[in-house]
C-alpha cells in the first residue's frame, strides 16, 4: 500500500554542490541532509522539506526539468512574498501565476541555478 511522498529529486549537472547549497539551503532556506556515505561518493545533495526531502542528483547527461517541477509550500502569502523578494534580490526571476488559475492559492515559479522549474505555493490569495 501507498502511504505517501517520501522525496523529489532534481537533477543537476557534475560539480553542483556549492551552487545547490547557495540556493536550496542559503535561499529557499532548507537543511541539508547527510546522504548515506555509499550515495554520497556520486555527488549532489539532499535536503530537508518539510515531513520530506529534495535530493539534488547528479545527472552526466544533464537537461534541466523546465515543465516537469516540484511543488514547495510555504507557510503563508506573507511568508511566500517575502520568499520571492529574497530570491529577486539575489537575481532568480520570479513568475507569478494567475491567481485565477487555482483558486486558494498563491504561485509563482522559480527556476534552480540550472534551469530546474520550481512551484512555490501558499493556500492564501492575496499577495
């Protein structure tokens, strides 16, 4: 039986880890995990999100997911605004989804440092 979504994993080009700690850790704010040592030896990284995990994985033959995305929530429209303005800041372009589209529900879009879309989301509308 299927008790639920354990992680996402993204993929990444060789020599990623620097880049991937600046972003998911020092930007969107997450706790790098310490991948099983066996795991470790092929590079990337693994992160905490939430009750879950985001592995950035290393991919040779690297092609970023550019439709294909993972959804992160945030924990309100606040916090989700506040969120988009630290990533402005940095130089990560920020795309607002229309409201309309899922109603609840505040979006944007990011994209990681090589090209991987990203949903951030809050159930609140108004921003």
């Amino acid at each position: 039986m299927v008790l639920g979504l354990d992680h996402v994993q993204v993929a990444a080009p060789p020599g990623c880890e620097a880049d991937a700690r600046r972003f998911y850790s020092g930007l969107l704010g997450l706790t790098e995990l310490e991948q099983p040592p066996r795991l470790a030896s092929r590079g990337g990284c693994w992160f905490r999100l939430g009750a879950h995990e985001l592995h950035v994985g290393v991919a040779d033959s690297f092609s970023p997911a550019t439709k294909a995305h993972p959804g992160i929530r945030v924990a309100s429209t606040t916090a989700l605004r506040a969120l988009a303005e630290r990533l402005e800041a940095a130089g990560v372009a920020v795309e607002w989804a229309d409201p309309a589209e899922i109603a609840g529900r505040s979006r944007c879009h990011v994209h990681d440092p090589w090209g991987n879309r990203l949903e951030l989301l809050a159930d609140d509308v108004t921003r």
